[in-house]
C-alpha cells in the first residue's frame, strides 16, 4: 500500500502573469507550519512537489523537519486556462473556469482542458506511487489540478467540490494498491 498526502497550496497573492513564481502570503507562510504539524507523527518517506513557488513553499516545512530534499514534478503544476490573462481571450476569470469544467475536452486558446490536466495529473501520480510503492509521500500541489486528480478516482471531487469545500492549505491522504485509490480521507481542518 502507498499512501499519498496532496497538499493544496496555503494562501498565495494573485499576481497577474506570475503563476509560476507567486509565494506564499505571511498567513501562508504561517498555514504551511499548521500542515507541517499534520506530519510530526505520520512516516514519510519522501517529498515531492509542483514547480510553482506557492506550493512548493507549502511542503518545504515538512521536508525541513524530516531532513528530505523536495522534489519538484512537472506533471503536478496547476492546470493553464489561456496563454496569459483570460481576459485577452474574451473570458473572465469565472467564465473560463464554467467553460472548462463544463467541457472537459475545451481549452482556451494555450490553455489545458480538463482532460488534459488530468491525464497529467494521474500520469504524475502513477510515477510517484510507482518509485515510493509502499511508502509514503507528501504531494504538494494546486486546487483544480487536486480536484481533477482525485475525480478521476471518486466522481464526488467535481466543480462544485473545488469551489465550496477545497480550502487554502488542504491534505487529503489517499491509499493506493495495485494501483487502485482504497481510501481517501480529509485531514486539514481551517483554524
């Protein structure tokens, strides 16, 4: 049995054209401590992440305390919308995401449908369960891509999903066997 910890990403200042370089907000920074504690008492065995700088900072206090490098996953980065702002294709913020979510083969122009981020997304995963097979891995990634990842297994983690219930940090441990989710369960509570 592998078990996976998804860490969503705490707290992160919008900054236009900067996805992949955004830190994490001072609460952030304070959130990312609160999901390290999570981990003081679980086995770990490794610690991978998103490229981009929110989530990767989110996971670095786990890593610290356990004394393990962070390894750093293309295929766990947030899913594009467009090429730049939406709003230069005509969208807003909102109604690219409606579009997507209510399409799963639409992408904006340079943008990623749903179905492509989540080909990445389980494609990612199958690689990490594969090299960490019985082990035990912390995740850090992002809120749609979460949520696409986690519906290819368990049709509940849909829009609605990521809009009302997904919080900013969140951990849900997953285990996998013979490649198949067993079990996924919410383990963040918001202060």
């Amino acid at each position: 049995m592998t078990t996976a910890y998804f860490v969503r990403h705490a707290h992160s200042p919008w900054v236009a054209n900067r996805e992949a370089e955004r830190p994490l907000s001072a609460r952030g920074r304070e959130a990312a401590e609160r999901v390290a504690d999570l981990f003081d008492d679980r086995p770990l065995d490794a610690v991978v992440t998103s490229p981009y700088a929110r989530a990767r900072q989110t996971v670095e206090p786990i890593a610290e305390r356990r004394d393990l490098d962070v390894v750093e996953v293309a295929g766990f980065r947030e899913r594009r919308l467009a090429d730049g702002p939406v709003e230069t294709v005509g969208e807003t913020f909102e109604s690219a995401v409606r579009t997507v979510w209510d399409d799963w083969s639409v992408a904006l122009p340079g943008g990623e449908s749903n179905g492509a981020a989540q080909q990445r997304a389980v494609a990612a995963l199958d690689g990490v369960v594969e090299e960490y097979a019985d082990g035990s891995v912390a995740i850090g990634t992002h809120g749609q891509l979460l949520t696409l990842l986690l519906n290819h297994y368990d049709e509940r983690f849909d829009e609605a999903y990521w809009r009302e219930e997904l919080t900013t940090p969140d951990v849900y441990e997953a285990r996998f066997e013979d490649g198949e989710l067993r079990g996924v369960e919410r383990l963040y509570e918001p202060p």
